[in-house]
RNA sequence: GCGGUGGUAGUUCAGUUGGUUAGAAUACCGCCCUGUCACGGCGGGGGUCGCGAGUUCGAGUCUCGUCCACCGCGCCA
C-alpha cells in the first residue's frame, strides 16, 4: 500500500507514482490550492492539492484537520522556482495528489505538539499524542541503539546475558523495597528488586564467570528531577578478575555505547584516585568539564587572628579550609547572587560563605583582617589572583566542606 | 516527612492598591482567500479563576485550611 516514507523522496523521484501515509502536520488552505504537511516517523513533505489538478482529492482535502490520517497517493513533482523550503529535507519537490483518503479523523489537539511549555503532565495524559513528536521518537531510537551496542559488545567479550525474576524476596538494602501481595501466601509480600546483585552469588559460584543483565530496577523513595522510583540499569559481573579488567569492560562499554549514539569518545578515560576527587571537587563523580577546583588553603590560618579559623585550622586531618576561585566571579556575581549562594551552602550545613573579592584596588573581604601580609601574598601566588576574580571560602570539618564546596563548584559553573 | 514556587479559556500565560462585563496569543467554529510552508483577512464561541471556609459593602487579588503539580532538602548507590 505504502510505497515510500515521506522523507525517501527527493529531486531524483520526480514523476514518480507514490503512496504515502501519515498524520497531518499543519494544513493551509488558500480557498483554492491546499497545501498538506504530511508527517510519518521519516518526517515531512508537503502535499499540494489544486482543483485544476483533481478536484475530488481537493474536496476531501478541504475538510482536513491537523492530525487526521492520511493516505495519499499522487505524482512527485519538483517544486517551482522560489517555491523551495530550505527548512524541509522534502523542500525542493512536492506531491501533486490524484487520491486522498482519510482514514482517520481527530479531534482538536488538547495540546499543542512541539510547545516545550506544555507540562508533562497533560502530555503524558495524552501521551499517544506526545510520542508523534520527532524528538520523542528519537529518543526511543537513541535508547534503542544504546542497548544493543551494550548488548553486542558484551557479548563479544564472552558475557552471557541473563535474566533474574522480579517477584523476590526483600533483601533489606539502603532503600525501600516496592511490595507485591501475595494471593497463595497470605498475607505475605514479594519484593521488587532495588537492583539485580541478588542473584549475583548464585550465578558466580557455578560457574557462570561472566555475565550481564539490562534490568529494571525499583527503589521505593522519593523522587527527584532527574531520578524515577523505576529505572534501567546495566548489570555487569565477572569473576576472577582485578579492578583492572573491571575498569577496562566498563570503559569498552561506554566507547560502544557512546559510539552507536553517534559520538567518539577516548579511552582509557583519565583516573584520579579518591582522595584527589574529594580533595579538588568534592565528591567522587567529579564533573571535569569545567576547571574550578578546589585548592586547600589550611595552612594559612593557622595562626590567624579569627579564633574561629585558628581553631579549625588546628586539626588538619579532620578539617579543611577550601578556597574556591570563580575567575572573573567578582563582575558576575552581585551582592543578590552571593546571598543566595550562601544561603544555598547553608542547606549542606555551611556556617557562612566568606569570599574575597580581587578589585582594581586589591584585595577585599572581611576575613583579610584576619590574616599577616605573608599569608596573603601567598594566597595570591597560590591561586594566581586576577583582578576581577572572586574566592570563596569554606572551613570546617572536612566531610561537611568537601560537600558544601563541591556543591558550590559545580552551582557557580 | 520538611521547605520553596505555582494552580485563571483546550494549551501557554497576563491580570495594577481588593472595585464596571476577567484579557492576550494559540487552538476551535463560520465566512473570504490559487503558491503557502508559523499562510493571510474578517467575524464568533469558549472560564466552577484547583477546592472549602473566612475577612469585606465588594475577593482572581487578602487570611486560614485542603488537594494537586513542579523544584529542592531529607531519603535514595
């Protein structure tokens, strides 16, 4: 019935017979000629529809609405001179159509597709309507291509691909199992799994020596932006093997993955060790994209007259005073800025936010007092001060800062 | 569980200090329009202002309660 999806046509099908189908993107009508956005998963070609060319298809034309369904069969032809859209892959040619049929009429949209306003809400209401939006089914495409290059590539590394049941006992991790009740046991409950590791035992000690799972994985807690109750993990074990290979699967991986979703990524990646990502960025998923690390600045307090300072910069093994240097900080941020990044800090248990600011004059900020001219020089040196720039300071016991001040790099940036 | 923000037309939003008939864009309906591609022109319909109380001569607007949504914290590897 279909000959061609909308997008296989180009200048090289011109007065060719085709058959498309499809919804209705958007329709003009000018009284006479009627124009037709035709949209299938390809994309879009616009259908032409004139009286003097077939005055039945325009009459059926006429009563189109945006998302009725189409079936039209017609005659490519190319498109006129200043006629072209450059904005369509179809927007040299067009369909002149002999035959329209409607094979489905819709009701007006509740909601406009394509609005990046339209909360999500409404559009997983209606979410047959939302999955006919382009990126929507790229994004299914783009998920689809990630799993089998996980897939394929595993397997080329001898990983056997499993699957462990979902209706399980509850193995009391850190998070909230999702309960099933039993109908044969009264009274009792399965449990959905938080992730795949319990089966992991059971496969290693016979045998099985390598092997992988794409699991859903549920977690009964509270939601956040980027963090569902049910999502999909990739499940990798092997035995006998040291954090060495372990490194290198995970690596091979991500290449094959990141590879078939269209981008090159090297390996081996660059590591760090624990201490160094707590020490520079605060946690241990460090995002390297930008620079912003921290730089311990303890030494330089120690005996400085803030009693408060002096005193943490005491214990050198429990606590930490950071500087964080935002170049060009002192411009950007306002005084409005900066009260709220102090507030924000507050939440992860900051006492304050001390900041020194790098005017045209020098140095600036309340803590300066605190500290001898050698401190202050070698502060400088230490964090190559620019004029403009702006430091932030956190003191305090280590785990607390390391938190407050990684949170911060990565809000600044 | 806690905090912040919001809820007004199908959708996205505006609505002044509490004051006449609650607006715009878009969508929808009707008429007109033969080269548009966000087509255009004219006209029209469409509202339990989340819900419930309260203050007031008068509440979309203020107060309290409640429900829902989003964001964050707690929680969550």
């Amino acid at each position: 019935m279909r000959t061609h999806y909308c997008t296989d046509l180009d200048e090289k099908s011109v007065g060719e017979e085709v058959t498309l189908a499809g919804w209705v993107n958007s329709y003009r009508d000018h009284g006479g000629v009627i124009f037709i956005d035709l949209r299938d998963k390809s994309g879009l070609i616009q259908l032409v529809c004139d009286p003097a060319d077939n005055e039945k298809a325009h009459k059926v034309a006429s009563e189109i609405r945006d998302e009725f369904v189409l079936i039209a069969k017609g005659k490519v032809r190319k498109r006129g001179e200043g006629l072209e859209n450059p904005r369509l892959k179809t927007g040299k040619i067009e369909v002149v159509v002999d035959d329209l049929k409607i094979e489905n009429r819709s009701e007006p949209m509740p909601f406009t597709l394509g609005d990046p306003n339209v909360g999500e809400d409404i559009r997983l209401k209606y979410r047959y309507l939302d999955l006919r939006q382009k990126e929507m089914f790229e994004t299914f495409k783009l998920r689809s291509k990630a799993a089998i290059a996980a897939r394929n590539l595993l397997d080329s590394l001898g990983f056997l691909e499993v699957e462990t049941p979902i209706l399980t006992k509850s193995t009391p991790e850190g998070a909230r199992d999702y309960l099933v009740p039993s109908r044969v046991h009264n009274g009792e409950f399965y449990a959905l799994p938080q992730s795949p590791q319990l089966f992991k035992q059971l496969l290693m000690v016979s045998g099985f020596d390598r092997y992988f799972q794409i699991a859903k994985c549920f977690r009964d807690e509270d939601l956040r932006a980027d963090r569902q109750p049910e999502f999909t993990q990739i499940d990798v074990e092997m035995s006998f093997c040291d954090q060495e290979d372990v490194m290198r699967v995970a690596e091979e991986l991500l290449k094959a993955i990141f590879n078939a979703c269209g981008r090159e990524i090297e390996i081996p990646f660059s590591r760090i060790t624990y201490k160094e990502s707590m020490e520079k960025y605060g946690n241990d998923r460090p995002d390297l994209r930008f620079g912003l690390e921290m730089v311990d600045v303890i030494d330089l307090f120690e005996n400085c007259d803030s009693p408060i300072f002096a005193e943490i910069a005491q214990y050198k093994k429990l606590n930490r005073i950071k500087a964080l240097k935002v170049p060009g900080g002192d411009k950007a941020f306002s005084r409005k800025i900066i009260k709220e990044l102090e507030s924000f800090v507050a939440k992860f248990g900051a006492k304050g936010l001390a900041y020194i600011q790098v005017k045209e004059e020098g140095l600036k900020g309340p803590i300066l007092k605190f500290l001898s001219d050698d401190a202050i020089e070698t502060m400088k040196s230490r964090l190559d001060l620019q004029v403009g720039d702006i430091v932030f300071f956190g003191a305090g016991d280590r785990k607390t800062v390391w938190d407050y001040m990684g949170r911060l790099r990565t809000e600044v940036a």
